[in-house]
C-alpha cells in the first residue's frame, strides 16, 4: 500500500493541499466548470430561448420579480434576460473557447518545439523566427487582426487563439528539449537506433511535459481574458453565443444610468473565474519546479 500511495501523482496531490489557498482556488475552478458544463441544468433559464423572456422585464434591478413571477436573483438585462442564468452561459462559452484554444496550442507548439530541437540548423532557426516575430506583437493585438479577417463565430476566435499562443508552447518545449537531448538516456536510445519519432514522442515528451503543464494553466487564463476583451470590442462571438466579455459590453451603456448590475456580475465572474486559474497555476509551478517559489 505504501508503494502505491507514493506515486508522482500522490505526492503532487500532497503538495497541493498543503495550501490552503490553493485548495479554495480549486474547488472554486471545479464549481465554477461544473456550472458552466450543466449549465442547462444549474440556469433557472435559458437566455437565448425567447420564449422563456419577455421585455417586459427589461433591467430589473437584483431581487425583482419578473412580469410572470419569475424572480430575477441577479436582475436583468435590457432585453429581459435572467443575469444569473446568462452569466453561467457566458462561462460555458468563455471556459468552451479557452481550453479548446489552448489543448490545440499545446499540440501545436509540443511538435514544432520537439521538431526544432531534434532537428536543429535551419529547421530550427525557421521555426523560432517565426515564433520571434510572433512573441514581438501583442497578443490581443495580433487576435484583432486576425479576427478582422475571419468574422466573428466562436470557430474564429478558437482559431485566431490558437495562431496567438502556440509560440509560447514552441519556445518552452524546444528549451527543455535541447536540455534533455544531452542527457544519456537520449544517447542510449539512439546508440540503439530507435527511430526517431519514438525517441522524440517516447522519451523526450515525457521530461518536457512539466514546464508545458505550468504554461498551459496561465495560457487558459490568457485566453479567457484575450476572448473577452475581443467579445468587449465586439470581434469576438456573435451575439447568439455570448460569452462574459460580451455580457459585459452588453450593460456598459447601462453604468451611467445606475443599472450597474448588467455589467458589474459578469465582470466578477470574469474576475473570479481568472483568479482561480491563476492561483491554481501559480501552485502548481511551484510544486513542479520548487526553485521558482518564493
């Protein structure tokens, strides 16, 4: 038993909950993805069916009761919609487009990064010019011009993110990759003659995949903040599929006038949802590489 229970995943899970901080963080970030994945489930209503709003409950303030008794916990927008019930929606759209992005930047940017180290000369150089010249623009800048061609459409934004932050992948892997392609057991297996996408997918994967755990984590709380800001400016997701970035923009003409809450609840969401994210990641990078804790 004692074998068993000290595994590398055991000890991790340890780690983790020794802060507790960390431990409220994750629970947070589970409940939070678990509201956004039942959110047909968890919302009193649905927002988008218009047969479950009506106008005549426009801006409610939090705590009212609707025109067919519905009761608005959180108020209602300009259109009748439920604030509670469009914020988890918005969270399923937001979480749905940053983690689809940054599972298909991380595939990108693990073969490219795998591929410049093992390859090296112009290979090498090619693909981290490239990723030079991307890193040397702003992300959200670089998603705008992008979007600007595509359109709007949250297939778009998944891609535009994907085009943004497969550099920080490449880079990373292709750093921890030349660091292990010196050590013996990379020598071993090609004194062996083992091909090559087996020593690369095989033996090296494995002892790069750490760093890339701990960029992931920030990456997903970048893409949340770089698809909100684009819905905000609105390039991002139509207005069919709001995510909270469009949530928000939606009550920004509102502020002025005192319905604060049109804007004010999804805004927190947004923040609450990034700072569990952050948290979390920040607790994992230390426990994969301890030098970086402070």
């Amino acid at each position: 038993m004692t074998a068993r229970a000290d595994t590398p995943l055991a000890r991790f899970a340890g780690d983790f909950v020794k802060s507790p901080t960390a431990v409220a963080a994750g629970i947070g970030l589970i409940v939070i993805a678990l509201a956004a994945i039942f959110a047909g489930t968890v919302a009193p209503q649905n927002p988008y069916d218009l047969a479950q709003i009506t106008i005549l409950d426009g801006t409610l303030p939090p705590g009212s009761e609707g025109f067919d008794g519905f009761h608005y916990l959180l108020g209602s927008d300009e259109q009748g919609r439920d604030m509670y019930s469009a914020m988890i929606y918005g969270l399923r759209i937001s979480l749905f487009v940053s983690f689809v992005a940054v599972g298909f930047a991380v595939m990108v940017g693990l073969v490219l990064g795998l591929l410049a180290a093992w390859r090296g000369g112009w290979v090498d150089g090619l693909i981290m010019r490239i990723v030079d010249i991307q890193l040397s623009f702003p992300a959200l800048l670089v998603a705008l011009l992008l979007l600007a061609a595509l359109g709007k459409g949250v297939d778009k934004v998944i891609l535009a993110l994907i085009l943004v932050q497969w550099a920080y992948f490449a880079r990373t892997v292709r750093g921890a990759a030349l660091v292990e392609i010196r050590k013996d057991y990379v020598t071993a297996a090609r004194s062996l003659a083992l091909p090559g996408w087996r020593i690369l997918f095989g033996h090296l994967l494995p002892n790069v995949l750490p760093p890339v755990i701990v960029i992931a984590t920030v990456q997903v709380a970048n893409a949340i903040a770089i698809e909100a800001s684009l819905s905000f400016l609105g390039v991002g997701v139509p207005i069919t599929e709001p995510s909270l970035g469009l949530l928000i923009a939606n009550g920004f003409d509102y502020l002025l006038s005192g319905r604060y809450w049109i804007s004010f609840y999804p805004g927190v969401a947004l923040l609450v949802t990034l700072v569990c994210i952050n948290v979390v990641g920040d607790h994992v990078r230390d426990i994969l590489n301890p030098r970086l804790s402070r």
